[in-house]
C-alpha cells in the first residue's frame, strides 16, 4: 500500500477480508496479529511508528485446517483506515 507523508503520525486500522482459517498478518514485517476462526472479523491496529511515506508492505499469512480455505470477500473489504475517536 502507497501512503502519503500526511497519512503518518497516527495509528491506522486494517481490516481484512473473510479469512478461512487462520491468518498472522503482518505490516512492513511486523506481525500485527493472529485470529483464528473463519468467521471471525480481522481488524488489527497498525501503529504510527510502522508507517512509511511510499510503499507499505502488508502480508497475510493463512492457515487452512481444512475443507475450502483462503481469503474470500470483496476486495474493498480489505482496508486501512484512521479509527474513529
């Protein structure tokens, strides 16, 4: 993800898709969280001190403990954004 000098200096919000099963993500190689479950929403707080003007590397590591697996969801499910205050 490309953020822009005036997106630092707060903490952001990643949600990302439905996920089946399990999944570690990570943000610039900082592993954010864990969840487990396939229902279950992903919604992680990316600190301030991770971001970097330019190019942001998000990675989703995922699990699939069986039967159909994977990242599924549309893709605007899958953002970052500042949380409300």
């Amino acid at each position: 993800v490309m953020l822009e000098p005036s997106d630092l200096g707060k903490d952001l919000t990643l949600f990302v898709a439905a996920i089946d099963d399990i999944d570690t993500t990570y943000f610039n190689g900082v592993k954010l969280g864990f969840t487990d479950g396939y229902n279950k929403p992903r919604k992680y707080t990316v600190p301030a001190r991770l971001l970097k003007p330019g190019k942001n590397t998000i990675v989703v590591k995922v699990l699939d403990t069986g039967g159909g697996g994977g990242v599924h969801g549309e893709p605007e499910n899958v953002r970052l954004q500042t949380p409300a205050r």
